[in-house]
C-alpha cells in the first residue's frame, strides 16, 4: 500500500488564496469539483466518524475538509483535524488510505439546492490515548464515536464511509 499520496511543488509557489463572498464562493461551488483532505484516525482498532450537523452530508461521516492551496495532503488533513477537533497531529504521522469522488445534490453555502462535487483523498493517522482524549469537535458535528471497522461494513452507513474502513481493515486485520 501507497503511504503518501505525492505533493509535488514546481519553483517558488506563494498562494493568492482571500476569502470569498458566500454569492462568489457559491458560483465557485458550481463550477469546480472541491479537492478535500479527510481524515481517519485510530486508535485501538477504532475509527472516528462524525455526526455531521451540515449538509452536503449530514449523517455519519469522516473528518475533514478542503484542501488550500500549496497545502499537501498531509499539511490538509492535519489542519482540517485541528479546526474540526481542536487535534494536533503532526503531518509526518499521516498516511495515505484512499481516495473517493461525490456528486451531493445539497450543500451548505448558497444556492444549497445546486450541490457540489468532492474528491476526496482520505488519510490516516493512529492516535495515542492523551490525544483522544483531547478532542473537541467544532459546530460541524453534533456528536462522534469511536467504532470497529468491522460494524462500519455490516452496517448502513455511507459507501465512502465503508470505503475507508474497508481500506483501514487491510492495515489492521
């Protein structure tokens, strides 16, 4: 198995990244397929699912978000885990796990009724006790939990939610 998805970095990159409208970002919305870099962490066999409290998927779901540019997917998934957790999780401990496209025909920012595309490239990180125990989630997730890969497989959750522990189980048998 792969253990890093490749960030390459031609010359001297700077992003020119600002914070758009929510009408630009929305004609942004419909125009692109969003790059996002999520995230699985484990810990004692278990993953991390959110209850996301926000469309475009608000059930059960991996942590994470989009990607910024210039970031690697290491440098994205760790930011991400820190805003939607309040986790530090140093990008060399992150690996590659898979990856996965979504067509959402809601989503949060305006118009919601135009959806969105994702990719995602999901990464991942085993996680020692203290820093389980140092999580707090943001307002994007009305609860989380720990659960067995296994369950995930047996259970109605979303295909790229089994997707992901599919690929964690072949780490962890």
């Amino acid at each position: 198995m792969k253990e890093n998805a490749g960030h390459y970095v031609v010359g001297n990159f700077n992003s020119h990244a600002s914070f758009l409208s929510d009408e630009e970002y929305g004609k942004v919305l419909d125009s692109i397929v969003i790059t996002c870099a999520d995230i699985i962490l484990v810990n004692d066999n278990k993953i991390l699912l959110g209850k996301r409290s926000r469309d475009p998927q608000s059930d059960w779901w991996i942590i994470g978000g989009r990607m910024k540019p210039g970031e690697s997917f290491e440098e994205a998934a760790s930011r991400n885990a820190g805003r939607e957790l309040g986790i530090n999780i140093d990008p060399e401990k992150i690996k590659y796990l898979t990856t996965f496209s979504g067509v959402w025909d809601t989503r949060h920012h305006p118009p919601k009724e135009n959806g969105a595309h994702t990719v995602s490239v999901v990464m991942w990180a085993d996680i020692t006790d203290e820093e389980k125990s140092s999580i707090k989630t943001n307002d994007e997730y009305e609860a989380i939990q720990w659960i067995e890969p296994k369950r995930i497989m047996e259970s109605d959750f979303h295909g790229a939610v089994k997707q992901c522990a599919e690929a964690i189980l072949n780490i962890f048998p």
